[in-house]
C-alpha cells in the first residue's frame, strides 16, 4: 500500500468507524464475560463458545425462516436465548455444585466446559462455513469520508450503545441488578439477609452468556460462522475484561475501544502484523496499570 | 545428601522402569516407540509447568509459549543456519529461559489472576509474531521436514535421546525441588506472607522459579523437534497452555511425578480414543469434569493419599 495514500484523513477515518464497531461486538461479548466476573469472581472460558453457539443457531434460525429478514431479527432475539437456556442447564446441572470449592476448580470446569460445547458445535452443525445475510436495508455500503462504509457496522454502532446502557439500568436501576452487584461486593451478607444467592449466581451467569449469545448472533453476518470462532474471541474478551478492570463494566468498553481501535489501525500501518497491535497494547497497559485501567470490583 | 534424597525403597523401583523403557523400543511395534516417546516429550513439559504451577502456587497460564519457543528457536537455527547442532541444543532451552525471565520480570509483580492474565497476552503475543512472520517463522505453514544429524535418524535412536535426556531432567528437576530454594518456593505456595515476613525475598525466589521452569520447557521443545521434525504455531496457542495445566491437574499437581501421570493418561487418550472418534476433546471435557467432582487431588495424589498409610512412596511425596 501507498504510504501517501494510507494516511489520508478519509483512510484514518474510515478505519476509525470499522475499528469502532468492532469494538462494539467485543463489547457486547466481554460485558457479559465482565458481568460473570464480577459476581462468581470466575473467569468463563466457555464464553467463547457460547458465542460460537449464538452465532450457530442464528444460522441454523435464519435458515429455518428461508432466509428472509424475519428470519434474520428472529435469529437476533432467539439465538442469545438459545444460548441462556444452554448455559441455564450447565449452571443448574453442574456448576453450582462446586460455588463451595477452590476457585481454580471453577476455572477448570468452565474449560472442561469449553471443549465439550466445542465438539458439540462440530457434532450438531459440521465444520462447514456458514453465512447470513442480514436483511436487504442493512445491506451494502454508504459512503462516510468518501470511503465506503458497510451499513451493517452502522447498525453495529447503534446496538452496542443500546446494549451498554441497558446493562447499566439493569445493575443500577433493578433490584435483581442491585442484588448482583451486592454479591459481587459481599456475598455472605447478601446470603444472611435472606436471600438465595446460587440463585443470584445463576441469573448472573446466564444473562452473561445471554450476552456472548447475542455478540455472537450480531457478529455472524459480518463472518464466516465456522468452528474456531470460540478460540479466536476469548482470550480476546479475557485481556479486554483485564486490561478494563475485573469486573467493571465501563473498563469493559474502553478495553473493547483500545482493542478495537489498535487491531483496525495496525491494519493501515502494518497489515501483515496486524494482530500483533492489540497484545502490544494490552501488555502496555498491564505494565503501566497492573490492575487494569478503571477500579476493580474485586 | 544424597542418601537423604533417593532412598534405597523408592530407587529400586525407578531404576527397573527405567530399564524397562530402555529394552521396549526393538520389542514394541514402531506406533507405540513413537507414543511413548511422545510421552516423554509432554511429560518433561508437564513436569516444568508444575515447578511454576504445583511447587511455586503461580498460574502460569501460559507455558506452552516457552516450550514453542525452544522449539522454533532449534528448528531456526538448524534451517536458516550452519552452526551445528549442539548450537541448537543449548540455544533452544537458553533462549526459552531468557524469554521466561523477560516475561516473568513483569509477571511477578501480580498477583494470582492478574498474573495469569498478563502471562496470557505476553504470550498470545510471542505467538501472534511466530503466527504472521512469514519470512523467518513460515507463519501458520510452521516448519516441517527439519533435517536431523544420522545419529538421530531412526525413530529407536531419538527414543533413546529423548529418554535420555528426560531422565537427566527428572534428576535435575528433582534435586531442585528437593533443594533449599525448592523447599522455599514451596513454603512460598503456602504462605507468601509469612515467607516475606522472615526475610525471604518473595518476587526473586518466583521469577528464579519461572526460569528454570521455562529452561525445562525450552527442553521439551527441543526434543519435540528432534521426534516430530516440525513446528508449528499450535505450539504457543493458549489451547495447549490449557492442556497441561490439565495434565498437571489429572495427575496431581502437589506431587513430584503426577504430571507425568497425567501427560501420559492424556496422550493415551488422545491416541486411542483418537482411533475410534474425532471428537476427542468432547472426552477430554468430560474426564476433566469427572475430575473435578472426584478426584481434585488428581489420580496420582489419589494414590499416594491411599498409600499414605504403609510408607512406599515417602520419595514421591511431597510433605
């Protein structure tokens, strides 16, 4: 690419709006891996694969409804609630039987639960790519900067806002909201003041995978759904939730914006190490701020 | 001292297993020399993450970024120069230890999570470089076709090697952990705050404990170049990471040998329930999750805490 050419303003910008709204779907995948966090104090490795499931069964809905644009808002409601129930029979089943033991133990299980939902992806859809279209208005281009811009990722940039200060009326205006977050802070008293809190775990743990199902049904027009996709997202989601702060929900979406940002700016510098950015700048920030950027709810 | 260290009870049985693996390679078929010398590999791996993980109470998420160092550090200097081979015998653990030091310089100034975290970007970055350098590293192609010295080039010979040099770095690793600083690393594990309180300098004793754990790494990387004659970026993803952390998990990671117990269940079950079922890690999943319900102190900690009673296995315990 020409040096000129790469750095002009329309260039910059354009990435400016791509790298924006992938951070918007990282967002929505690490705020629901942000929002386990903080209440079971355990990271969930199996996120990603729940994310690879949302974006699975939005295909498998999508093609059920022939492709139509119904076909396509059904998948974007019902996929993540797919996702809830999935995660709502692991948690019910297993996990809450081990909220008692060492926390390396619960780290393990949602690994343990990574591979099997991994193989189940494989068993039930094959290792095909799949795709989706989204509906015929979101379709194509309009130019932004004099650069063409995918509507869809317009339409990106409108969710993840949505999605944002949803999550926040529900921690700060709800009284389940209330109730998570005074678990995360304290969990023996929120028990002794009579409340059930496997239960509150529970209701934390599948609205957060209720999250990456959606990241998953919003991400799937823009790529190839395929097998694969659970190890590419989470340790992104991981470093995104340290590098915000454990737990803290705004860390989560300037974590989501630098990661976003430095992988869709790396593009225009340095294509072939594109990938490399974003690490760079996570190990940065963890040296500079060892306990991520915003305060921990640890 | 070294009375104290190998009694008498538990050296004879070691010496005849040892002898075993020595007289198997020409009674075997060439499939199982090849599946135990796998093992080998993965133990030595297995075992060098539980100086860290086991002895040391750190989370080292990511150790198979070391040992894919060690490897691609080997299979570079044995393709893209003519030093000779002892170069890259010694160049591929050193240079596993070095970047071990580098990262461990950082990590050890967190704590628990947020170490494992750090360990966790610092190497997704080592692999995201060996990932898209295409002109020193062949990218995701990795390096295939590595030409080894004759001495090596029959699949019996690099058994022998290989078990070898494993038995070397059992010893070594032994001896150190029965050492006066493996002894402190453990009392570390423990108790950081008391250890700190009598004068022990917590953060140098960790990162001491990362090198010499990630040298053993870059061993185990070197010798997998040596059996498979390739290396690829799978070698430093996470996913592996994750495996032998499992591995140390399985067999018990508060004892000496259970890792190795547990790369070899792991590798048994990768190859045979491999022959019947591509869903592999869907099993994997499932024992993990036996595990945890079951047996938390691993199938080899099982053993010992069974066998406690009768006194054979004071050599492979750990208090």
């Amino acid at each position: 690419m020409d040096i000129g050419q790469a750095f002009t303003f329309a260039a910059l910008g354009s990435q400016f709006l791509v790298g924006l709204s992938r951070a918007m779907i990282l967002f929505v995948v690490c705020s629901g891996m942000s929002f386990v966090l903080g209440v079971l104090r355990v990271p969930n490795i199996a996120h990603g694969s729940l994310y690879m499931i949302g974006a699975f069964s939005a295909y498998s809905i999508f093609t059920l409804f022939g492709q139509s644009s119904t076909g396509f808002w059904l998948a974007l409601f019902l996929a993540p609630l797919v996702v809830a129930l999935v995660s709502l029979i692991a948690e019910r089943a297993l996990f809450c039987h081990l909220y008692e033991r060492e926390h390396l133990m619960l780290l393990l299980f949602t690994f343990a639960l990574m591979l099997i939902l991994g193989d189940l992806v494989k068993l039930i859809w094959g290792a095909e790519y799949r795709s989706i279209m989204a509906p015929p208005f979101l379709r194509g281009s309009i130019s932004i900067f004099g650069s063409p811009f995918p509507r869809y990722n317009l339409f990106l940039l409108i969710i993840g806002p949505i999605v944002a200060i949803g999550l926040w009326l529900f921690t700060n205006k709800t009284k389940i909201g209330k109730i998570s977050r005074a678990a995360a802070v304290d969990r023996e008293m929120v028990g002794a003041v009579g409340i059930n809190v496997s239960w509150v775990f529970a209701g934390a743990f599948v609205i957060g995978c209720y999250l990456a199902g959606l990241g998953g049904a919003l991400v799937a027009p823009t790529v190839s759904v395929t097998i694969g996709m659970d190890h590419d997202i989470i340790i992104e989601a991981f470093l995104i939730v340290t590098i915000g702060g454990l737990g803290n929900m705004w860390g989560t979406l300037v974590g989501s914006l630098i990661f976003g940002l430095t992988q869709s700016f790396g593009v225009l510098f340095w294509p072939q190490f594109a990938i490399v950015f974003p690490y760079v700048a996570v190990v940065v920030i963890l040296i500079w701020r060892p306990t991520g950027m915003l305060k921990s709810v640890w | 001292m070294f009375r104290n260290i190998f009694n008498l009870k538990s050296f004879v049985p070691i010496v005849v297993f040892f002898i075993v693996l020595l007289i198997l390679p020409p009674i075997i078929p060439r499939f199982y020399t090849y599946i135990i010398a796998v093992m080998f590999v993965t133990s030595l791996l297995a075992m060098s993450l539980n100086m860290v993980l086991g002895h040391g109470g750190m989370f080292q998420f990511h150790h198979g970024a070391f040992y894919g160092v060690g490897a691609y550090t080997f299979a570079l200097i044995l393709t893209k120069t003519t030093l000779p081979m002892w170069v890259g015998f010694a160049a591929g653990p050193i240079v596993a230890a070095l970047v071990g030091l580098l990262v461990g310089w950082f990590c050890v100034r967190l704590n628990r999570l947020y170490f494992g975290m750090l360990q966790i970007s610092l190497g997704s970055l080592i692999w995201a470089i060996a990932f898209r350098w295409y002109s020193l590293t062949s990218g995701d192609d990795g390096i295939h076709g590595i030409p080894m010295p004759s001495i090596l080039s029959s699949l019996n010979c690099s058994y022998y090697f290989i078990l070898i040099v494993l038995a070397i770095c059992l010893v070594g690793m032994y001896l150190i952990f029965k050492s006066p600083f493996g002894t402190t690393l453990q009392a570390i594990r423990d108790n950081p705050q008391r250890c700190e309180a009598v004068g022990v300098n917590v953060r140098r004793h960790q990162l001491a404990a990362i090198v010499i754990a990630t040298f053993f790494a870059g061993v185990a990387g070197v010798l997998f170049v040596v059996l498979e004659r390739s290396v690829f970026p799978d070698l430093l993803f996470w996913v592996l990471s994750l495996e032998i952390f499992i591995m140390c998990l399985l067999g018990g990671w508060f004892t000496f040998l259970g890792p190795m117990l547990g790369a070899a269940i792991t590798v048994a079950l990768r190859t045979f329930v491999g022959i019947y079922t591509e869903y592999w890690t869907l099993i994997l999943g499932v024992i993990l999750i036996l595990l945890i319900f079951f047996l938390p102190e691993g199938v080899f900690g099982y053993f010992i805490e069974k066998f406690k009673e009768r006194g054979t296995t004071d050599m492979l315990e750990e208090k």
